[in-house]
C-alpha cells in the first residue's frame, strides 16, 4: 500500500478526532505496517526524527495547527505541509535532542523521588498510629485517671484486663477491650431503590464513606425524602455527632467521624454506625481504628466471603486498647501535630 507503509524512525501523527496531536516515532527495529486515514506518516528528511518530535509535541506546533471541520476536527494534510517550524544545523539538532533527554530524565527521577517520599509519607503516618496504640507516642502520666474506672462507668460488670495474651501487655493505667463494650453497634433500617431520590436528605453507601474518610467531603449521589428521614429519625433515630461511621463492604473498615452540623441517612448492611452513647473520645478511636492493628483484624475476619465484609457481631468483637482519657487527649494532639507536618510536605508534592 504505497503511501501508507510505515518505516523506522517515521513520526506518526493523529489528524483527525480526539486524540488530534498526537504524535510517535516509529522504533528502529520496527518491521512491518500500514496506518489508516486518520494518521500521517512525516517521514524525516536531513532532520533529526526526536528533534521533530519534540517540536510536534510543542505549544508551536499546536497552536499553528490550522483544523478543519465542525464535526470531527482534522488536520488535513495540505495544511500539514504548509506549517514552518525551525530548523537549526544537523549538529544543533542532535545537541537539542541531547538536552531534552537529559531534563527529561531529571524530571522522571524527581517523579519518582515524589513518588518514593508520599510512600515514605504512608509508612510514617501508619507508624506514629502504632506507635499510639502501643503507648510509645506520649509518655504516661501516673496522675491520670486510669483506664479501668471509665470502662467500669461505661460497664460495672465488664471485665478489666491489661494483657491481651499475643496482642502483649499495655501500659499502666491502659486496659484492654473490645469495640462492642465502647460503642453501640448499629446497622440502618432498610432504605428501597424506590425510596431513593435525586434530591432531599443525603443517603451514603460504603462508597460515600470510603470518600468521605479519604477525603473529608462528597459529591453525593442518592437522596431520600425529609418527610422519609424525619420518619427514620423519629422511630429508630439518626446518625449524631460523634458517632463513627464505617463502611462494611468492598473497602472494608474506613471511618468518618459524625459532625454536629451532618445530616445523612445511610445503607443497611454496607455500613454500620458506632453510637458514641457513653459520651467517648471518637477521634481517638477513630484514630486506633486506622491503625494496621485494627485493620488487620477487621480483614482477617472477613475472610471467607466473596466480598469482603463486616458484620455488627464481628465489629463486636474487634480489640481495642483504651488508655486513660487524659492520654488520649495527649496522643490525639501528638499525632494530628505529626501529622500536620507531613501533610504540608505531601501539599507541597502535589503543588
């Protein structure tokens, strides 16, 4: 097919649609091809085929690109070839060619240094949580309060422990226990597809959760009537401020910690609600509950389903360590001080 046979070193360029622009050169060891009507071959003659490119892939050449129709845009090949472009000597071209290659390898090292770091970032944030959990982040205060009496006014008959047998033995004044004693555990009453709505009272799903824990806002998607949320408020009650949000399925055990000022309805079984009812510290379980403790137990059980998935009576079960008020008081501060830090170097990264 002459005209349309593909050869080493020739650029190929997209002239019609919307990837318009575009632009590759064909490798050297490149054996066989054709291209369609929507793609022309620029068959370097006394130029350097990547010196080529890199003008083809400038603001120059896109800006001097004269398309052509309304409907689907093309860059017909008469006005390709009337396009001027600069052409300096045969030894500048390759000096050219050199440079960029070498600013484009210091860019992709400092990708990839950025890259490195937000991971460094990641691993320095999940071991400050564990260092928290394990008492290690803020030193202990004999005078606090200790542990033990708030859970025994949460619960006279619960069961006081400080070692956990391989989770190991916790700091004075700290004890060992699990969600289900801490928080009222709840799931929603079922909300149909038919009582969903494109306007109203927000209704979040895991997704919405897992968004709002990453992120700290949403764009939500499905609404139910107020006159349907004031009926589920009246009669089984709503979320409220400082209960914690999780989500139950797909990623499984991402938290959002309720605001004064929300106002939302949630999925039966794709998440559950932790009623802070005995008036708890939520940021700083909310916090522990981010932990790779914490997290590992919730995916360990949940395994064994298609997805995964938590349920209230696992949830239930989960172990928490529980320092002295005080304490959590302190870690929080320590931890969102460290935290701050980092964020502003991963802002930085991003800027």
């Amino acid at each position: 097919m002459i005209g349309t046979e593909v050869l080493p070193n020739d650029l190929l360029l997209n002239i019609t649609g919307g990837s318009l622009g575009r632009c590759a050169i064909v490798p050297e060891n490149f054996q066989r091809g054709n291209v369609s009507q929507h793609v022309c071959i620029m068959r370097p003659i006394f130029v350097v085929s990547e010196y080529f490119h890199a003008f083809v892939l400038s603001s120059i050449f896109s800006k001097s690109m004269k398309i052509t129709g309304s409907g689907r845009e093309g860059l017909p090949k008469y006005n390709l070839e009337r396009m001027f472009f600069p052409l300096p000597p045969l030894s500048e071209q390759h000096r050219i060619v050199s440079e960029i290659e070498n600013w484009f390898a210091l860019i992709d090292q400092i990708e990839k240094g950025k890259l490195d770091l937000q991971k460094v970032i990641k691993k320095a944030k999940n071991k400050i949580l564990d260092l928290a959990i394990h008492g290690k982040l803020v030193p202990q205060n004999p005078n606090d309060e200790p542990a033990s009496k708030l859970l025994k006014r949460i619960n006279p008959k619960a069961e006081i422990t400080c070692d956990n047998g391989h989770s190991g033995k916790l700091p004075q004044g700290w004890v060992w226990t699990t969600l289900g004693k801490l928080y009222n555990i709840i799931s929603a009453k079922r909300v149909l597809k038919s009582e969903w709505r494109n306007e109203g009272i927000p209704f979040y799903r895991a997704r919405e959760i897992v968004k709002l824990s990453t992120t700290g806002f949403v764009d939500n998607e499905l609404f139910i009537s107020q006159e349907h949320y004031s009926d589920l408020k009246m009669k089984y009650g709503v979320p409220q401020s400082s209960d914690i949000m999780m989500s139950a399925v797909g990623s499984i055990g991402k938290t959002y910690i309720v605001k004064s000022s929300d106002l939302f309805y949630y999925k039966d079984a794709s998440v559950i609600c932790l009623q802070n009812v005995h008036g708890l510290y939520s940021v700083f379980i909310d916090y522990v509950l981010r932990t790779s403790f914490l997290q590992k137990q919730m995916y360990t059980n949940s395994k064994g389903t298609t997805v995964d998935t938590i349920t209230i009576e696992k949830a239930k079960e989960y172990n928490i360590p529980l320092p002295p008020l005080a304490e959590q008081q302190r870690i929080v501060a320590k931890i969102e001080e460290l935290f701050s830090v980092l964020d502003n170097i991963q802002n930085a990264l991003e800027a």
